[in-house]
C-alpha cells in the first residue's frame, strides 16, 4: 500500500511515458441529483431506461453548462454508478440496488461473525467486495469493477458455513446450502419441462448477447470506414448489417443515416460538376434509404433528440429539390428543439435550413410577378431565421456559427453598412463578447474592410486564442497581404485544435506551395451558411 501511495503522489518519469491515464469526465453530485429528481417527476416507475443516462442528461441538464468547454458532451453516466441509477431505473430499480446492498452487507456480517477460528479468507474477500460496493457510490463504474464485485460476492457465499439449525445462535435468516427433493412423478415431470425451458432461455440469451456483440464490431467498423476514410459505401454495408442482426440498436439506424447524409451531398455536387449525367436514381435510393434510418432510429430512441437533427438535415439538403423539404426540416428541427431545450445546435439548424428556403426561392424567381411574391417570401423566411438565431444566441452567446450566419443575413438584406454599424455599437457596449466582434470582424471582411476585420477577429483571439474561426479567418487577411509565414502560423494553430478538419490541411498546403489560400475549395467561406470550422468541442 505505501508503494502504491508513493507512485500514485510521484509517478516516475518511465511509468508516465508508459501508461497515460485516460481522461475521465462526470458531472457533479449536485448536477446528478438535479437531473435523478427531474427524471423521476417524469417517469417515477422505470426511469428513462437501463444505459439512457444520456438521454436524461440531455433533456435535464442546466443552461449553464453552454458556458463551458463540454456544452456538446451528453454524458453517458452520473456521478457515480448508484446516483446514475434513479434516472435510469427508477425508483423500482433504485429499491433493487439498496436491497442488494443491504443483503451484501448482512452477508458480510453474518459470516465473519459466524466464522469458525480465524478466517483469513473471509475478510479478504469481504473486504474487496465492499470496497466495490462502496466504489459504486463515489465512482461511475465500469463492467472490471461490476464484474469482480459479483465474482467476489459469489466467492463469499460459497465459502460461507453457518451451523446447522438449532446449532449456535438463533437467526431468522442463514446462509446456508439447502435442497429440495422432488419425489413426485408429476413434479419430476414438471421440473423437467422448467430445465428445458430454462436452458433454451439461456440459450435465446447467450444468441442474442452473441448477436448484439457482432452487431457492435459491425459498427464500430463502419464509423472507422466513415470516420477515417469517409468511405459511405462500405460503412453503409456495416451499419446495415449491424442493424439487421440487432434491429432494437438505434445508434446502429442513426448511423445508416449519417452515412447517407453525407452521400447525398456528395451526390448532390457530382451532379453539380457534372450536368449532362445522370444521378437521380441514386440520389433518390440513397434520400429513401437515409430517411427512412433516421425515422428508425427516432422510433427506436423517442427522447434523444440525435435522430431528428439527423433527419432535419437530411431534408435541408434537398431543398432546392424537393417541394416540402423545408417543411419537413424544421418540423423534425422542432423536435429536437423540444427534446433537448437547451441546445442552442437545433435552433441555429433551423435558421440554416429558413436561410436555404429563402436561397431557393431567390433562385426561383422568374417573372416580375414572382419576383415579387418570392422576395416577400424570402424576407419572411430571413426574419424567421434571425429570430431562430436570436434564441440560439441567447443560449450560447459565443456560438460562432450563429454570428456567422447572422452576418450572412444582413448581407442576404442588402444591408451590410447598417449591420455594421450595429453590430459595432453592440461591440461597444459589451466589449468582452466574442461571438459579437467574430460577427463584426466577418462583416468588415465581406465589405473588404480588412485593416478592421483583422482588428475585430484579433480582438476574439486575445478574449479566447482557441477561437478557431476568428484564426481561419485572420490567416486569410494576412495571407491577402502577402504575410505567408503569419498566416501559416494561424492555420497550424487551427488544425493542432482541429486535426481531422480536411479544408484547413489543403489551405497550409496551398501555402506552402506558394499557391493562393483557397485554391481548389468551394464553395468560398464568405458564402456559406456555415462557419469554416467547426469549433473543436469534446463529445460523447
């Protein structure tokens, strides 16, 4: 024990190189409670469900927590394993883990007490069990610990003697080994059905566990092949097959969805690059498979809000080719809004999918009539946007993607000189807020202010130097005026945050190449109605 304290306080240097701890994050026993409380106003019974402690989370946790690196973390457990339980399982399932433990206990005691002579392997075995009973209430758990709590518990019992009855002490209750004999023909009979019975559950079982194991290896190769290659196809095959040995998965159907997502998109610009071909067989196949793995994946998982933002954009991707798409986006954006009142995510996707409407019908406008009516239209659906984002704002003031498009929509408006002048005066008053001077930096830009953009988005890397769309775009302004070595410099700083983000490792190529910034990517950042970068936050 005194080693193991002196290399837990001072690790040598050659055992940190050797073993890096894992980064482990929970919530605090106050947020726990608060969130047990609220899951069990809702659903008292059963909880949320064994393993849904995200969902619980998500729905319940405070607004607050927008204000933190870890706003996009769903954490998948409590405090510890036994404050995890009452929103998970309830008060039913609470009552089982206490009754579990006080039995545990009286175990314990009753077989120290009753050992014959000294026991050493009673106490030793006692003694790790309640250690692991005791980690439950100050740790999350994981299945080692849960494991060897129940092998030791197993060990006690079977080692456990108590005198034979009306030998020793008196006790309504013993440990002890009993039978049961059952001599009548009838009984055999019926004892032989319950072990057949019995040993084709356990069989049913061990399948389904067994079928649930593959079905887990099958996606975690698919979100390899998605995630590393960005390969749709094969992680499609795996999703699939992953969802058809355990069609009860909903993260195996969300998948499925994700993958066609992107392959969509991807359809969507080859047919843009190439408009003589033919792809609409395979846009059509590959938006019916999608949809419907996202409707399954909201069937199967009624609380989590994932699947419809999933489903939202996949409608919003097809806007400007599917009458009603936009309906159906902000309908399913709606419900994840519902679903998880906090996240200021589903509400900036809304206004995202209104800006796409309002683009579609400024595309359509062909008479003077319709020109008319579609730019009525168009300023309704603008106005419904910045209300969205408005809402999105007032959950995560900083949220970068929401000034980014803020700013799109007073450009949208034509309006580009009084949206700067406003959104200078609102700098003014609060000249610590960062999404605000991002918002005013990107306006200048667009208005080719770029002495005053490089002041604004320098001004958010001094209030947060992690800010890595304020760097995206102060590396383009510098590398505008020839500062190849400064605007090197942001970019590697970008991608040391965001080292999977593929735009970013074309730029320093570009760079290095002596070739212009954005040579090759499209459509330009300016245009887009989303930021450059996805700020690098941790997940789930």
């Amino acid at each position: 024990v005194a080693i193991a304290i002196f290399f837990a306080a001072k690790p040598p240097s050659f055992f940190s190189r050797m073993v890096v701890a894992p980064l482990e994050l929970s919530p605090t026993l106050a947020s726990t409670l608060a969130i047990d409380a609220k899951a069990l106003r809702e659903r008292p019974i059963l909880g949320m469900g064994p393993a849904n402690f995200h969902i619980a989370f998500t729905r319940f946790r405070d607004a607050a927590l927008n204000t933190t690196p870890f706003w996009q973390v769903r954490f998948p457990h409590g405090f510890s394993f036994f404050s995890t339980i009452p929103a998970t399982i309830g008060i039913f399932g609470t009552a089982a883990f206490l009754a579990l433990v006080a039995v545990a206990l009286v175990m314990f005691g009753r077989g120290i007490i009753t050992a014959p002579g000294s026991d050493p392997y009673r106490w030793a075995i006692a003694a790790a069990a309640a250690f692991f009973l005791f980690e439950w209430f100050l740790y999350a758990g994981n299945f080692a610990a849960s494991f060897l709590l129940f092998l030791c518990l197993g060990m006690f019992g079977a080692i456990v003697r108590e005198p034979p009855a009306g030998e020793g002490r008196p006790s309504w209750w013993r440990v002890a080994r009993r039978a049961v004999l059952v001599e009548a023909p009838a009984l055999n009979f019926v004892m032989s059905l319950v072990t057949v019975f019995a040993a084709a559950l356990g069989f049913t079982a061990l399948w389904i566990i067994g079928s649930a194991y593959v079905a887990e290896r099958h996606f975690q190769r698919g979100a390899e092949a998605l995630e590393r290659f960005g390969n749709t196809d094969t992680a499609g095959v795996f999703f699939r097959k992953a969802a058809a040995l355990y069609p009860q998965g909903s993260a195996y159907h969300l998948g499925q969805a994700q993958a066609s997502f992107i392959a969509v998109g991807r359809i969507i610009g080859e047919a843009a690059a190439h408009p003589t071909s033919d792809f609409s067989e395979r846009f059509r196949n590959e938006l019916s498979a999608g949809l419907a793995a996202a409707n399954a994946a909201a069937r199967l998982a009624p609380f989590d809000p994932q699947p419809r933002l999933v489903l939202g954009q996949l409608y919003e991707s097809v806007i400007p080719f599917l009458a009603g798409a936009d309906r159906a986006a902000l309908e399913a954006y709606a419900e994840a809004g519902r679903l998880d009142s906090v996240d200021p995510l589903a509400r900036f996707a809304a206004a995202r999918a209104l800006v796409s409407a309002a683009d579609a019908a400024s595309a359509q406008a062909q008479s003077g009539e319709d020109k008319a009516r579609l730019a009525e239209a168009m300023g309704q659906l603008l106005a419904k946007a910045r209300t969205e984002l408005e809402a999105a704002l007032g959950l995560k003031s900083d949220l970068a993607q929401a000034h980014f498009l803020l700013a799109q929509i007073h450009i949208r408006e034509g309006n580009t000189a009084e949206a700067i002048r406003r959104t200078a005066a609102t700098a003014a008053l609060a000249p610590s807020d960062i999404g605000v001077a991002f918002q005013l930096g990107f306006l200048y830009y667009r208005n080719e202010e770029f002495a005053a953009a490089e002041r604004e988005f320098a001004r958010a890397v001094v209030l947060n130097e992690n800010y890595s769309n304020a760097r995206y775009f102060l590396g383009l302004i510098r590398a505008h005026r020839g500062d190849r070595a400064g605007a090197l410099g942001e970019f590697e700083k970008i991608l040391a945050l965001n080292p999977d983000n593929g735009e970013v490792k074309r730029i320093i190529t570009n760079l290095t190449s002596g070739r212009r910034a954005l040579d090759g990517i499209t459509p330009p950042p300016e245009t887009r109605r989303e930021a450059p970068v996805r700020e690098n936050a941790p997940r789930r």
